[in-house]
C-alpha cells in the first residue's frame, strides 16, 4: 500500500509539472502572436533548446511554489471544488512573480497594453492547463481512496452508545475519507455490547501511544462526551507527539462556536486537532529568519558579547558561560547556554527557580537579567536548531514533571522548537513557582494555536519594549 501511496504523489506532481511545461510552450507561442513575431520565425535547433530550457525552469519553480503553499500535503482528502479554487489564487501568484521576475523586461513588449495581454494569456493558459491535469490526478487519488486501495487503520477512542453511533456513522460516511476502523479503546467500566460486537477491544486508552505504534494507527477518532473535558484533555496529552491525525466528536456548544470544520458535505462532523501549526512556506522563512538572524547578531554584537563576559568574570569567581540541560522539540533534551548570573554552586542543594530577591544571584547578574543580557549565548542554541527566537521557553525536566501532574497538556509545548523569547515571557514574565508556571502555559499555548510569522514580530516588539524598559527579572 505504501508503494500505491507514493505514486499518488509522484503522479500529482507530475501532473503539475507537465501542465506547467504545456502552458510555458503554449505561451511561447501566444507571446509570439500577441506581439507579431510568429510570422517568419524560424524554430531553430538552439531555439528549440532555450525554450525547453526555460519550460523545465518555470516548471520546477511552480513546483518550488505548489511544495511551499502546502498543495502536497494531505493529497488524499483534497476536494476537486476547493482546488480549484485554490489554484486560481496560488497561480495568480506564481504569474505574477514571473511577470516581474522575467517578462517586465520584455523587449518585444512596446505598450503596457501588451503586458496586460501577455500576463493574462499566461495566466489563464497556466490556470486551465493545470485545472485540468490536476482535477484529473485528484480524481485518480479519490478513486483509489473510494475503493479501498489506499486505507487509513482508524482507531475508535470511546465505548458507549455515543461511539457505537459514531462507529456506524463513521461506516456510512467515511468511504471518501479512507477510514478502516480497527477497533476500540473502552474508556470507563462500562462497553456497549453492540460496540463489542462489531469492533475489535484494542486495550485502554491508558496504552494509547503504544497502540499507535503497534497497530499502525493513522486515524484516531475521540468519541467520548465532549462534557469530559478533563478525560479528552489527558486522552490529547497521551497522543501528543504521535503521527496519528487526532480528531473529537464536538457538541452543538462547540459547533455554535464555529469550531467545527467539515471538510466534506456528508462526513461526520469533527473537530480535527490541528497537525501543521504554520504553512510550509511560514516554516520555512521562520527557520532562515532563525539561522540569518542569528548569524547577523552573534557577528555585529560580538562587541557586547565580550564585554558582558568580561563584566561576569569579574562579578564573581566561576566559568562565563552556564550551560544547562533544557527539553526542547518532540520532548529531546539539549544544553541552553546562558552567561551565568549566579554564584557557583547556586543550585547544589538541587534544582530551585529564581525569584525577585534570589540571593544566588549576583549585582552583574541582577542587571544582565533585567535586560536580557543573560540570554544573547542563546543565539547559537537558534543557530544549531536546538531553539528559535520565538518560541516557548523550555524548561528543565525536573519542573516538567510537576507541571505534568496538574496540567498534562504540557506536553504540547514539546510540538515546536523552544525560543528565547515568547508569549508567556512577555505576557506574564518568569515564574517562581510550578503553580505560576502552570498560569504561564495558557499564554504558551495561545502563541501555538495561533502560530504565524505576524504573531512572532508582536512578540519580538513586546520583547524590546520588556528590555527597553529594563523589565526583565
């Protein structure tokens, strides 16, 4: 099945690459008229070459653009209607990066009215092309969803009359979508016995990421009542980090809200948890945003690098630098580096978190931390892809264990790259206690849920007014 899967992807994509060679050779032709040069024009063999030239370029350029938009993602739920419309917006986009790019400059183009013609015609040439080819490898995706080649083993979380409705709902309306239950996940004492009888037992929900793994699970449908909210939490932290496409049956309350999302017209109605927090091409810039902006800063503020760890080597006896095993993304551990602002040997009598008063905390220290001095080695934590310079502050291993035990959900934060600065930073400062910390989260998982590139420049704003102001502790 994985072999059908990716020839799925390689047929789409070479749909979208020899639509977009078909509509460049086409246009070459249509310039020519447009601007009455086909009459007498000799194809010649090096002419032949430069055009075929170009086509391979322009077609791997909509390709770079089509990966970066998210057009490959998620191939086998994609909805004919939507794509299309969806490709007018993306290839008035790519038409209008090449018209400045490559045909602003035309020297056969005498009159702006000609631009206007030549854009359009491209425009429209690169559109229906590729409509057609795309709807036609879409469709191909969706028959082989629709007739069981390609399957998602879908995993039921629930065992009352709620998830034996959802289960025969799901048998009815799930054929486009791919599902192939595979069984259930009793949550409390009681099984409906219908359920027992049509579905397969897998094991408590308390097991759910090693069922995952060991059953292939793709799909995961919650279908408890949504009142719980204290189950589906812990249930959601349980599955943090799996590969599995996670999605909850909602109430009318949630559905008022308009949290609900039906992708299609008769699928059952579900609140997908969100698995692609930014587009690609947002991910993208934001980790060359990280690696330029570090390497921008570490050179033009080595002068302030030096001097800080001159100050730190007088203020007190020890090393410059503190380094310190922080848990980063996917929950892997790595070493933050910090210029020490405390006394050596500060946390001997084990792990404690600074307060207003810390007396570890050395004069140098007090004023580097009010500042954020204290966190400029960090760079090089952005620079290794260890952290990013927005993000949660991550946290050692000892404090997470606390926080886990009164706030589960915790564990989302271990989705993204930690930053060096964030949300909760900004928006509630440090915290001195695991109760303060477990208040800091909201703001953390506000800043995930609504991860843009927008979002981290209000937060770097924020950022440089704390250290303006001199606010920091």
């Amino acid at each position: 099945m994985q072999l059908i899967r990716r020839f799925q992807y390689v047929k789409l994509i070479a749909a979208d690459f020899g639509a977009a060679l078909l509509a460049w050779v086409c246009f070459f032709l249509v310039r020519k008229y447009l601007l009455d040069e086909l009459t007498g024009y000799q194809f010649t063999e090096s002419a032949l070459l430069g055009l075929a030239g170009s086509a391979v370029f322009i077609a791997v350029f909509w390709i770079v653009l089509y990966s970066l938009v998210g057009e490959y993602r998620d191939i086998y739920r994609k909805s004919r209607l939507a794509e299309i419309i969806r490709l007018a917006q993306v290839s008035g986009l790519g038409a209008v990066f090449i018209f400045f790019t490559l045909l602003l400059d035309d020297q056969g183009v005498v009159n702006y009215r000609a631009y206007y013609k030549t854009f359009t015609a491209y425009y429209l040439l690169h559109f229906f092309i590729t409509a057609v080819l795309r709807t036609w490898a879409v469709g191909s995706v969706q028959r082989q969803v629709r007739r069981g080649r390609i399957s998602f083993p879908t995993l039921l979380i629930g065992s009352n009359s709620l998830a034996l409705n959802t289960m025969r709902d799901l048998a009815r309306t799930s054929r486009n979508l791919g599902m192939r239950l595979v069984g259930f996940t009793p949550v409390g004492d009681t099984i409906d016995p219908e359920l027992a009888a049509e579905l397969p037992v897998q094991g408590s929900y308390e097991r759910l990421p090693a069922l995952v793994q060991a059953l292939n699970i793709e799909e995961i449908v919650i279908a408890i009542e949504p009142s719980e909210h204290r189950l589906i939490q812990n249930i959601l932290a349980l599955l943090e980090g799996t590969p599995a496409r996670v999605s909850v049956l909602p109430d009318l309350y949630q559905m008022l809200l308009g949290s609900v999302k039906v992708n299609h017209l008769f699928g059952t109605p579900l609140i997908e948890i969100k698995q692609d927090l930014l587009p690609v091409w947002q991910a993208v810039l934001k980790r060359i945003i990280d690696v330029v902006g570090s390497a921008l800063f570490l050179l033009l503020a080595s002068w302030v690098y030096a001097f800080t760890a001159v100050m730190v080597k007088l203020s007190s006896p020890g090393p410059v630098f503190y380094r310190q095993e922080r848990i980063g993304k996917n929950g892997q551990p790595f070493n933050i580096i910090k210029f020490r602002s405390m006394f050596l040997d500060a946390e001997k009598m084990g792990p404690a978190l600074s307060s207003d008063h810390d007396p570890r905390i050395t004069k140098w220290g007090r004023f580097m931390r009010k500042v954020r001095l204290d966190e400029l080695p960090q760079f090089w934590n952005v620079l290794k892809g260890e952290m990013s310079i927005v993000g949660p502050r991550p946290e050692r291993q000892f404090f997470i264990d606390q926080i886990m035990l009164i706030a589960p959900h915790y564990r989302h934060l271990h989705r993204v790259r930690p930053g060096l600065t964030s949300l909760g930073q900004v928006k509630y400062g440090y915290a001195e206690t695991v109760a303060q910390m477990v208040e800091r989260l909201k703001f953390d998982i506000l800043y995930i849920e609504n991860m843009s590139l927008g979002m981290d420049f209000r937060v770097l704003l924020y950022t440089l007014k704390i250290i303006i102001q001199g606010r920091g502790k």
